[in-house]
C-alpha cells in the first residue's frame, strides 16, 4: 500500500514538473512573440519618423526652392521693367534730338543739288556710260538698288568694325556721300551724319536712282583737281567720257576712292582689277567681258605716268 502512493507521488511529481516546464516554455515563448513584436513595431515607428523626417526636409528643400525662385523671378521682372523704361527714355530723348537736328532741312531735289554742284565741267546723265555707273555701284554701294538712301546693314557691320578694330570703315550709301558733298560738310559728328541720313532718303524719295548715280558721278573727286567724271576722263586717259570702255570704267572708277593712292597707274590697276571682279561677281558683266578688260590695255595719259 505504501508502495502504491510512492510511485502515485513520483507520477505527480513529473506530471507537475512537465506541466511547470511546458507552462515556462510557453511563457518564455510568449515573451519571445512580444519582444518581437515590440522590436518590429519600435522599428516601424522609426522608420515612419524616419519618412516624415524625410519628408519634412524634401518639402522644406522644395519651399525653400519655390522661395529662391520666385525671387529670382521677381528681380529678372524689375529688371526686364527697368531696361525697358531706359530703352524707352533713350529712344524718346534720341527721337527729339533727331527732330532738332534735321528739322527745318529742305526738301531734296534734284534742282537744289544742281545749284550745289562742284564740278565745273558737268556731262550729261546719258554720256555717262553704264560700265562706269555699274562699276561704282560695285565697289562703293553693292545694295544701291535695294536700300532706301539709307544702307542699315551696312552702318550696323562699320559700327561693329570700329567697336572692334583700330581700323575706320564708314556705312555711308551714295546718297549720304551726295549730301556730304553738296549739302553738309565733312564734320565727323553724330549732328553731321544724322543729317546726312535725312537727307539721302529725301534724295531717294524725289530722284531716280539712275539720276541720283549721275549726280554723284558728277561731283567726285579724282585727284589732279579733277571734280566729276567729265574732267576725270580727259586728265587721266586724255578722252570724253562717253568713249571709256569697260577697263577704263572700273580704272577711273577705283579713283575715287583714294586719289592720292590710285593715281599712279601701278595702284589703279590693282583696284580696276578688284573692282572688275566685283562687277562680275554681282552680275554687271559676263565671264567673256571680265576676261577681256582684265587683259585690256589701259595707259595713262603721258603727263600722269604709266
């Protein structure tokens, strides 16, 4: 009997020290989930603190951004809105100059030219051969039929040339040189140039181009005291305008730019050799006529030199 309730305590024993065991396993097991979970939910909330902050720095980046911009936006605004009032100050206090300059300037005729005349010996228009006319329109104003008195493109390449170089290299058309000759002065002014440019498109507006080209024709300087192409032709090749040909033309036509220089006959041919070219480039003269003045021979007459 007492054997009996030994072994009735021992099976106790173990069934409470298994139960004790399961019930600390479980427990620990328990614990376990729980840190887990604790450490997962911990891990969330930094991870979502970490997105929020972030978040928080991109959006304040970006604000801040938006800010900088909207400034600079503001200050180009100011800016475009200042220049704008100093163009529009400058274009108003030029456009009242301007008016000063020219205002009470004649109409420009062809009368009012022809009593301004230097030339003492003036040829007719239709003497005028058109290789010589073709020729200074060549070399001294490429754009004569296309421009108003007043070449833009070209004033616009001096300005550009002076601005940038040590060299001078006038825009001026054959109507502004006119008015230099016959009306304004050789002034190298702002006052002066302005003037001139009035002056050439109230030449453009009331005379042909053809006539205009044998105004000018008629009042250029070509060294020898020879003024104007009538006197010119009988200095230097001892014959009436009207009978030059076509290496003659753009010989005498070179003149005009430098007497001094392409007076002597060494110099004036060069420059009848560049202006020939141009001619043909432009379309003045064909290839067989380009040939032909180029290998022409042209002389002086005895008392200028060969």
């Amino acid at each position: 009997m007492s054997y009996n309730n030994d072994d009735n305590k021992i099976r106790r024993k173990r069934v409470s020290s298994s139960t004790s065991k399961t019930t600390n396993k479980t427990d620990n097991k328990v614990f376990n989930n729980r840190s887990v979970s604790e450490k997962i939910k911990n891990e969330n909330t930094i991870n979502r603190r970490t997105r929020s902050s972030t978040y928080s720095s991109r959006s304040r980046a970006k604000k801040s951004k938006r800010k900088k911009n909207k400034k600079l936006l503001k200050l180009f605004k100011n800016l475009l809105i200042a220049m704008l009032l100093v163009l529009a100050l400058v274009s108003i206090v030029s456009s009242i100059y301007v008016f000063t300059v020219v205002k009470g300037s004649p109409k420009v005729t062809k009368e009012l030219l022809e009593q301004n005349y230097i030339s003492s010996e003036v040829v007719d228009n239709n003497d005028i051969p058109k290789y010589l006319k073709d020729a200074i329109v060549s070399i001294e104003d490429e754009r004569f039929y296309k421009h108003n008195g007043v070449d833009t493109i070209s004033l616009v390449r001096s300005v550009v040339h002076n601005l940038l170089t040590d060299t001078t290299q006038g825009g001026s058309t054959i109507e502004m040189q006119i008015s230099k000759n016959l009306l304004t002065s050789d002034d190298k002014t702002i006052k002066r140039k302005l003037k001139d440019m009035f002056n050439a498109t109230s030449m453009d507006k009331n005379i042909s181009k053809d006539e205009i080209l044998g105004i000018y024709l008629n009042n250029i300087y070509l060294g020898k005291s020879a003024y104007g192409v009538g006197k010119g032709a009988k200095v230097y090749f001892g014959k009436d305008v009207k009978d030059l040909n076509l290496a003659e033309c753009a010989m005498l036509a070179g003149i005009t730019n430098s007497p001094a220089k392409y007076g002597q006959f060494v110099q004036a041919k060069k420059r009848q050799e560049t202006i020939l070219y141009k001619m043909h480039e432009l379309g003045y003269i064909n290839d067989a006529e380009y040939e032909d003045a180029l290998t022409k021979e042209v002389t002086f007459v005895s008392e200028i030199g060969k």
